[in-house]
C-alpha cells in the first residue's frame, strides 16, 4: 500500500533514509530509540533529553501523539510523512533550520505543531501545505524576521500562533489573510516599531493579542479598531511613552489590559475611561509617582488591579479607587518607595477580598483605610514596620483571622530594637506601648486630649487679645467701687451751699470726740434745709 502512494524517486529517498537511519540511530526493543517511551495502547511516543540528530523512521506508523524535546534534530525531511496519523508533534528546543515546502503534506489529522525555540529563519505560503485541520502553531524562539504576504493562507482552522520572541520587524499586510478562525495572536518579543494595524484586518474573531517587548513609544490612534471581538490586550514592555484617547478605540469588548513595564509618567485615567467593561489592569513598572482620587474612573467593572514594581510610586492618596467599587482583588508590591497610603485610599470596596501590599517602604497603617476584617487574603510582609502601639489594630486584625484560619502571611516587626524579627500578631498591647488595650477606647482619649488642648489654647488667645478690658473691668469693680458708692451717697445727703451754711466753725469743733461729731452729724441728718456736701469739700 505504501508502495503504490510513493513515487519511484520517493521509494529510493524513503529507503535512503532508512539505511541512514539504521546506521545513525540505535534502536531498543520494539524500535523504540533509547531514551524514549512507546505506548502503542495510547500510540504515543515521548522521547527525552538525547542525541537524536534525525527524525525516527521506525516507530509505529499509526503513533498519534510524538515528542521529542531537547535532542539535535537539524532538518524535517521526507521521514516525517510515515506518520500521517499524528495529531501532535513537539519537536522544540532542537536545531531546526530547515523546513522545506510541503513537509506536512501528509499530516492532514495534526492539530498542534510545536517547533518553538529552534533555528528556523524564515517561513512562506507552502511551508505549512498539507496542516488543514492544524488549531496550534508555536513558532516561539526561532529567527523570523518578516512575515510575507499570505504565509498563512492554508492554514483556515488555525485558533493560537505564537510567533513571539522572534526578530520580526515586518509584516506584510496581507501576511494574516486567510486566518478568519484565530483567536491568539503572540507578536511579543521582536523588533516592531509601530502596531502593524493593517494586517489585523481578517483577524475578526480574534480574542487576545500579545504586543509586549517591541519598541512603539506610541500607539497611533485606531490601531486596534478592527479587532472588535478583543478581550485580552498585552502591551507590557513595549516602550510606551503615552497613549491617547483614540489608542483603544473599537475596544469595546475588552476585559484584560496590561500597560506594566512601560515608561507612563501619569495615571492614563481619561484614556482608560472609554474601556467601561474592563475586568483587569496592570499598571506596574511605569514613572507616575502617585496614584491619585479616581484614578480609575469610568472603570467600574474593574476587578482585578496589579500595581507593582513601580519605583517613583511614594503614594496612594483617598480615594484612589473610590469608583471602582467591584474591586475583588489589590495588588500593590514591590514598591521601593511607597510611603504613604492616606486614609480613604481603600475605602468604599464591599467585595476586596485580596489585599496584597507586600514589599513597599510603609512602616506603619491606618485603620481608616479599609474594613480590613472582610478581607480573606492579607499580606503585608517585607514592610519596614513599626511596632508600636498605632499598629495595635493591625494585630487584633491578624489575631482574628488567624482564629478564623483565613489566608495571611506574618507581619514582621522592622523597630523598635527590642522588637525587631518578631510576629507582631504575637506581640501584646503592653509590648506594644499601649496602656488602653481597645483601639476605641484610645481613639476616644485621644480626642477628648486634642480637643482640650484646642480649648485651652483658644481661652489663652482670648485673653491675650482682651487683657486690657478684662484689666480695666477688674479695677473699675473692686478698685474704685466704695468710693464711687460714698460720693453717691453724700451727694444725696447735702448740696454745695447747704454744707456751707450748717457746718459748725471748724475751730469750735476743734478738740471735739469724733462720736460726737459723728452723732451730731447723724441727728442733723434730715433736718428741714439741709443740703448735700459736695463730694469736692470733703
């Protein structure tokens, strides 16, 4: 049977091959090559870690599944058509150079093609002949440098392509004609210096592209509008400098965003808000150095968010994720200078069940930042933290969780000396400092000592700005108030001219008893005429 579907030269080439192949590799039991294991109840062949330089030519023509990893195969040659049952072939991380046209004429049954981490330098529109029901093509790690019109034309089932990590710097933009069935795109890792936006035309079900570690410095606007059906957007490390408010247009459906690693100066927050159903972001590795009060807004289906790695970033100010109220999950690691998270930063997020603040330079936290015992997964970890008694609640906290056996990871003391290395969720309100145990009970003493003070300081500058009135009131009232009462008084008993007329010759009162003046006086007092002494004659 096989005679008849060979050719007469391709008998002589297969007999060729057999020869060299019997004398080059050495075959165990069964002809299975050493190193490898042959099921032929599975019809699957795995090979490991060898030497093998060719493709094997003496396994069972019916093996369906075949892996030979990490060997020295060069060439795929005529050996390969003796399998036309496969419907998987891995053959990375070989020395695969050389493809030549129609290889996989007869591989009509193979769905995944790995030939990833090889040295394979260029492909065309007859390298893949033959591979119409192939779903799976991983040309990861090879030596590409273009990508020519219609290169994948034959490949109509075609749903992943992996060409990332390779040296393409362009692509034709008819190169992805014929892939109406894709639905993953890997271009990351090359040498691209703008998307290459007209060549995502027939890719109409796409559902995630990978950009990531290229050089754009920026996107142009509607790069991505044919992509309609795009969920997943990878643009990690691709130099981004900035975007603008049309760079997403068409985006409508998407739900993942990665922007980490790239050089954003600020929180791109008008230029995120078009994407209203995006789920997940990842901001980490850029230059903004605070993530200020709604800074997400306009995403409020928002539910995962990565912020880590990023070294300016020295705060996260109230209200940061006031808007993005379906949050289930924070991600803030790994910031070197991250100092300061005010009150309020996460306030406001019913769902948060992860909080991930692990590795910053926070050495202490407020309890006004979160309702921190709905979390499930808390990690602080690798923070300089101060152990002193603003951090007891921050200890019930671990105390309560760990008695619930909820997810956390220990918070180590960073200081004082005398508590340095130690589990602060083992450290007792006493070692803490704190002579009030409940965090209330000290929040209430606390205020009830500012707000005395603030009286007190204000009763102070109150009679400093009315010292001279008060100094005046207080003479006025017990420095000349008898006197004021005797003129009233005598004023009332004698006037002017009556005091002249009635007052005795002064020398005849002369050796005189004051009693006796004083009754005189007193007997006289209401004596018909009798007028008032004048205050100025006494």
């Amino acid at each position: 049977m096989l005679r008849n579907m060979l050719s007469q030269p391709a008998q002589l080439g297969l007999i060729t091959v057999l020869l060299i192949g019997a004398l080059v590799v050495p075959f165990g039991k069964a002809g299975c090559p050493p190193r490898c294991q042959c099921d032929d109840d599975t019809l699957e062949v795995v090979c490991g870690e060898g030497l093998l330089d060719v493709l094997p030519i003496v396994l069972n023509p019916s093996v369906q599944r075949l892996t030979i990893r990490n060997n020295k195969i060069r060439a795929l040659d005529s050996s390969i058509q003796f399998y036309s049952e496969l419907t998987f072939l891995d053959l990375s991380y070989n020395h695969v150079f050389n493809m030549p046209p129609r290889t996989f004429f007869y591989q009509k049954k193979l769905t995944e093609l790995h030939l990833n981490h090889n040295k394979v330098g260029s492909i065309s529109n007859k390298t893949f002949t033959g591979l119409e029901s192939l779903a799976i093509l991983n040309l990861r790690g090879n030596f590409l440098d273009e990508l020519t019109d219609g290169v994948f034309l034959e490949l109509k089932k075609l749903e992943e392509l992996n060409l990332g990590q390779n040296r393409i710097g362009k692509i034709d933009s008819k190169a992805f004609d014929g892939l109406v069935n894709l639905k993953v795109l890997y271009l990351d890792d090359n040498t691209l210096s703008a998307v290459p936006s007209a060549a995502f035309g027939p890719l109409v079900v796409l559902a995630e592209l990978y950009l990531g570690i290229n050089s754009f410095s920026t996107i142009s606007k509607d790069a991505f509008v044919n992509l309609e059906k795009l969920s997943r957007l990878d643009l990690r490390g691709a130099a981004l400098v900035n975007i603008t408010r049309e760079t997403f247009n068409g985006l409508d459906a998407l739900r993942v965003l990665d922007l980490s690693d790239n050089r954003l100066s600020r929180i791109p927050t008008p230029e995120l808000n078009p994407l209203t159903r995006l789920e997940e972001l990842s901001l980490g590795q850029n230059d903004f150095d605070s993530i200020p009060m709604g800074a997400f807004g306009g995403m409020v289906n928002l539910r995962k968010i990565d912020i880590s790695g990023s070294l300016k970033l020295n705060r996260i100010e109230s209200g940061a994720f006031s808007v993005n109220a379906n949050l289930e999950e924070i991600v803030i690691a790994s910031n070197k200078a991250l100092t300061e998270i005010q009150d309020g930063a996460l306030s406001g997020l019913p769902h948060l069940k992860r909080l991930v603040l692990k590795d910053n330079a926070l050495t202490t936290l407020s309890d006004g930042l979160f309702t921190w015992t709905e979390i499930i997964d808390l990690d602080l970890s690798e923070n300089p933290i101060v152990c002193d008694c603003r951090i007891l609640w921050l200890r019930n906290v671990l105390v309560n969780k760990s008695n619930n056996s909820q997810n956390q990871t220990p918070v180590i003391c960073a200081s004082p000396d005398r508590l340095r290395e130690q589990n602060l969720q083992t450290l007792s309100p006493e070692l803490l400092g704190c002579s009030h145990a409940d965090p209330q009970q000290q929040a209430i003493i606390g205020a009830i000592l500012v707000a005395a003070a603030a009286f007190v300081t204000t009763l102070a500058l109150v009679i400093y700005k009315c010292r001279r009135r008060i100094r005046e009131a207080v003479k006025g009232r017990w420095g000349n108030s008898a006197i004021g009462r005797k003129e009233r008084e005598y004023q009332k008993t004698f006037s002017e001219d009556e005091y002249m007329g009635r007052l005795p010759n002064p020398s005849a009162m002369v050796g005189v008893h004051t009693t006796t003046l004083n009754n005189y006086q007193i007997n006289n007092h209401h004596s018909h005429g009798i007028r008032h002494i004048p205050v100025t004659e006494l």
